[in-house]
C-alpha cells in the first residue's frame, strides 16, 4: 500500500525524464516568441485567493496551518490553485516597474482540491503565456491573440513531435462575444447565460442529454434546432461569413469582427512561417463565463478528445480589477499548457526505460582507472552526459546496469588500447563495438 498522498505529483526516473523534457521544450519556446520568464511564490494570501469567486473557490484550495510552529498568521494563507490570480497580484505589485503590453512565462505547480482520476490530479504543473496592457490606452492589441495562438500550436507540435507521438494537436478556437452575442438574439440575458454554462458542458452530456436540458429553459423546436446547428458546425476562415447573418446584436458583430481579425492573423502567420497551425472554429469553447471576455481557444489531440484539452485561454477584461476595482487598468491574453495532462498521454505511448540523462557509462578497470577518469573528463568537456561505474564488479554485472538505465553506450578503456591510444564504444542497442583513437591532449576523435 503506497503512503504517497492521492492525486500529488511524484515521478519515476524515467517519467521525470520525459516531465523535464517537456518543460524544456516548453521553456524553449516561449522565449522564443520573447516572453519573460517569473515566478511567484507558492502561497498567496487567503484575501488575494478568494477575491474573485470565492465561495466556489474556497471549496479548491488547501490552506496552510502550522504545525508545530504556531504561527497563528499561518491560516492568513493558502496554496495558490492557479497563475493568474498570483500574475494579477504581480501586475499591482509591480506596475511601476514593468513595461507594457508586458509578455511572461511562468511554469509552477498549483494545487487544487480535485477529486483524483485520470488527467485530473490536486497537483499538476501549469505552463502559462500571457500578454498584458493597460486598457486606458484603448488599444485591443489582437494581434497578441493570434500569437498566443501560435506559442501555444508550435509549441505543442514540437513536443509531439520530439516526443514521436502519432497525433496532432488541434485548436479550437472561438470568441465569448460571438456565443453571448448569438443566444441574446433570442433570449433574455440570465438564460443566454444559463445556456452558455450547459453549452460549455456539451461533449460530456451528449448531444441528446443537452438537446433534453435545453427544454427546462422553455426554448420551442425552432430555438432548440438553431441552436444545435450553431454549436456543431466547425467553421474556417472561409466559411467565417456564413455566420453574420445568424443574429442582429452589435455583441455578435464585434465578435464576428474579432473571431475573423484573429484568424486572419493566425493564417498570416501560417504563410510567414512556411507552418500550418492546425484550427477549427469552435462555438462550444466557453472558457468560464466570468473571466474570459473575447477570443477563447482550448487545444485537443485529434485522435483523443476524450483527454480533454491539453492547452487553453483566451482573452479577459479584467486581469486586476477583482483584486482591486479601483485598479481595474489590466487587460490581457493568455493561454496554458497543461503538462501533467499531456504527461499522461506521452507516457502511454512512449515505453523507453531511460532512468538518466547520462549517454554514456565508463567501465571500471582498476588498472586504467586513472586514465578512465582522464578520458571520462574529455567527454564532459565536450557536453557528453556521462556516468562512471564506481567498482570493479564483474563486467556482465556493469553492463547489465548501463542497460537496466538505459544508458545507450558504454566506454571501455582495457589496458590494450590505452597503449595504443585507442578505446572502445559498445552500442547497448546493437552491441556493435567500434574503436575510437583518443589523445589526452583534449582531443577526442568520432
């Protein structure tokens, strides 16, 4: 029986690994589209949490008590459950020491109290990307949705593909003004809100479960039947326009407005960087009613939508102004990868036994081990990822360790060839041998 606490992180080797690779990938991209990297700390105060939704979220987060210290300032804190409320927190702290629009990445665990099941954990990493501006400069800057959109796809492309993953992330992409816009065209406001919650709940009701709750709203056939086709037609650029005749509200329209300004940037950038960036357009994505305020996306693996989305975001209003409303200045677009998520679905495809970075074990020899050390320190200085066995045990029981590692080549350096300035490469996979003249002048040879 295990003593580990449900639903926490905790890797093997090898899925560390794969976890690290991951971040490294990550991390690598992000900057490349120069976003900044920060880190906050792992609590925030209780008040900070708890500003917006807070009855709903107090039920999430885990709060801190001391236990032998009693420190009674200790239950003013609390585990924070994202990144944005902490990145909120940053913005008002910081404000005058910070360039806008500012760009930020920020790679942490957050921790939530989650019932534990497959891709949903109580602790998982988020990978957040985000852009934000004050909006008194009145600018709508949505240029940075299509780039989030395109961090988010290229990254998780490379991934896919460093990672030898027979998929293709898609994004799904939509605008909340768009949806709220459509179902205002025939119905009031709390039940265009009603709807919009159940709408976001579609792909785990079921068309015909949904098509069922959507007559507890009193909506007639006709209603239900426009609705329905609004939600499971996927558009493309295209075909953006057949949507402008489908309700007369000014939200609709300046929705319809953005959605097709984003896609077209999303296409301009597919052109420029000689890249497709894979799409659909996708009403279903709500993204929480209360936070996000204009273009929404979710990423989901094409040929596995039942894990869910592995990346998600969009656009808010309000980055700052449920903190303080005095404060309300902050807008922005963001998105997250969800790695833990991801993680799952990697370490089912992927059955390599790697336990170490280490490409290479040196075998030990008592009589050369001097030289072993020597030579050993050669490939370090040329970023070799190295291991050396630290006895002299059998050499069956030595390579049995560099394979149970999965380490994909061992080193041998017998008294034989240190004579004639040689050593031995042994393929771990093929148990091919090659010969290889070394010098300790610092040279190297392949």
């Amino acid at each position: 029986m295990s003593l580990r606490p449900s639903g926490f992180i905790e890797y093997s080797p090898n899925e560390q690994l794969v976890f690290d690779q991951l971040v490294a990938t990550i991390t690598a991209n992000y900057e490349k589209f120069w976003y900044t990297h920060i880190h906050t700390p792992a609590v925030e105060a209780n008040a900070v949490l708890l500003a917006k939704n807070g009855e709903e979220t107090g039920k999430q987060i885990f709060g801190l008590y001391g236990l032998a210290q009693g420190a009674s300032d200790l239950k003013e804190y609390a585990l924070h459950f994202d990144l944005t409320v902490p990145f909120a927190r940053y913005v008002l702290d910081r404000e005058h020491e910070l360039t806008f629009p500012f760009k930020r990445y920020q790679i942490q665990p957050v921790r939530r109290g989650e019932r534990t099941q497959k891709g949903r954990f109580r602790e998982f990493f988020q990978c957040d990307i985000d852009v934000i501006w004050r909006k008194d400069g009145g600018q709508a800057y949505l240029y940075y949705d299509a780039e989030i959109l395109v961090a988010i796809s290229q990254t998780l492309q490379h991934i896919i593909k460093t990672m030898q993953i027979d998929d293709v992330p898609v994004l799904h992409i939509s605008n909340r003004k768009l949806l709220m816009g459509f179902l205002l065209s025939f119905m009031n406001a709390e039940t265009a809100t009603a709807v919009a919650s159940l709408i976001d709940k579609y792909q785990k009701l079921g068309a015909e479960t949904f098509r069922a709750a959507l007559k507890d709203f009193a909506l007639d056939e006709t209603s239900i039947q426009k609705l329905m086709t609004f939600i499971t037609t996927q558009y493309h650029s295209s075909s953006l326009w057949e949507l402008q005749h489908l309700a007369d509200t000014a939200l609709f329209h300046e929705g319809l407005t953005e959605l097709q300004t984003v896609i077209t940037l999303l296409e301009q950038f597919q052109t420029a960087y000689g890249q497709t960036f894979p799409y659909v357009v996708d009403v279903q994505i709500v993204r929480g009613l209360d936070y996000y305020t204009g273009t929404v996306f979710e990423a989901i693996l094409q040929k596995e939508r039942a894990l869910g989305s592995i990346a998600a975001g969009g656009r808010y209003g309000a980055l700052t102004g449920y903190l303080d409303p005095k404060r309300d200045t902050y807008a922005g677009v963001g998105g997250s990868i969800g790695i833990s998520r991801l993680l799952v679905k990697l370490l089912e495809q992927k059955a390599e036994k790697q336990q170490t970075i280490a490409k290479y074990v040196f075998v030990h020899f008592p009589e050369t081990f001097p030289d072993i050390l020597a030579l050993a320190a050669k490939f370090q200085a040329e970023g070799k990822n190295i291991e050396i066995y630290p006895v002299a045990d059998k050499l069956g029981k030595q390579f049995w360790y560099a394979d149970k590692k999965g380490i994909p080549f061992v080193v041998l350096l017998w008294e034989g060839e240190k004579a004639e300035g040689m050593y031995k490469l042994k393929n771990m996979q093929t148990w091919e041998e090659s010969i290889h003249p070394f010098s300790f002048d610092g040279t190297l040879y392949f």
